[in-house]
C-alpha cells in the first residue's frame, strides 16, 4: 500500500513539475528582491528620481518582453546608456526574466 501511494505521489511530482518549467521560468517574487536597487531610480510611485530630479522611464506595468529586450540591449550595449549598462551587465538572463515578470505585474 505504502508504495502505491509513493508511485502516486511521484507522478504527481512529475507532472507538476513539466507542467510549471515550460511555460515561465520567471519567477516575480524572486524578482522582486532583485529591482530594488533599480526602485531607487525607477521610482514606482512617481517616476520621477528624487534627486537630482530627473525622468526616469516608468517601469511598472510595462510589458514583460519589452522590459527583458530593453535590459538586454542595456547588457550587450545595443543601447547605450552609461548608467543602465552599468546596471543591466551585472544581471543574469534569470536575473532579467525574473526582474522583467516583477516589474510587469507591479502596478
Ligand atoms: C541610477 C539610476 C538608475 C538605476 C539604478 C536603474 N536605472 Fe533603468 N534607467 C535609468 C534611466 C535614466 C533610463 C533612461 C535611459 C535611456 O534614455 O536610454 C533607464 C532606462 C531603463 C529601461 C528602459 C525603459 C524604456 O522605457 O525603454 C529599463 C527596462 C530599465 N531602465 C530597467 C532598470 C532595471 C531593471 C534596473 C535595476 C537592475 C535599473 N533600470 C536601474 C536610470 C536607472
């Protein structure tokens, strides 16, 4: 009996599992430990940089494949800006993934 239940539960194992990798890797709540230093500047609430006061892009709510291709193009500097190179080249392509799922689903 015990060993059925084990088989049972495997196989519960199993699918689960194929069912949760294909579809998103990401994972926003890992994510969101990883866009708090970006918060700093992509300020959610008001999009605006404190200090000196300057526009930031707004990030939340913004299209998860947009906001993985623009990290990317910040990493490779297929866009250049000095200071999002800066941020985005130490990130992981989970690390964007996993940023990228967060910010789209802040409001
Ligand atoms: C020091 C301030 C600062 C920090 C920290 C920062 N950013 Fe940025 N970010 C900017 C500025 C300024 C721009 C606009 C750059 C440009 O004009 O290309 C920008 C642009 C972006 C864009 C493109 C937005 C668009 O609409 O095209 C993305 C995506 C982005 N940042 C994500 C991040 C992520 C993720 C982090 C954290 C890993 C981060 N940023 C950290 C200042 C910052």
């Amino acid at each position: 009996m015990k060993n059925v239940r084990a088989m049972a539960l495997a196989g519960a194992l199993c699918t689960a599992m194929s069912f949760a990798t294909p579809v998103s890797a990401a994972d926003p709540e890992a994510g969101k430990l990883k866009a708090q230093t970006c918060l700093g500047c992509h300020g959610v609430a008001h999009y605006v940089n404190t200090y000196p006061t300057y526009h930031v892009p707004r990030l939340a709510g913004q299209h998860e494949q947009y906001l993985v291709a623009a990290l990317k193009a910040y990493k490779e500097k297929q866009r250049s800006h000095a200071t999002m190179h800066a941020n985005a080249s130490s990130l992981s392509d989970e690390d964007i993934a996993d940023i990228a799922a967060y910010l789209a689903s802040a409001k």
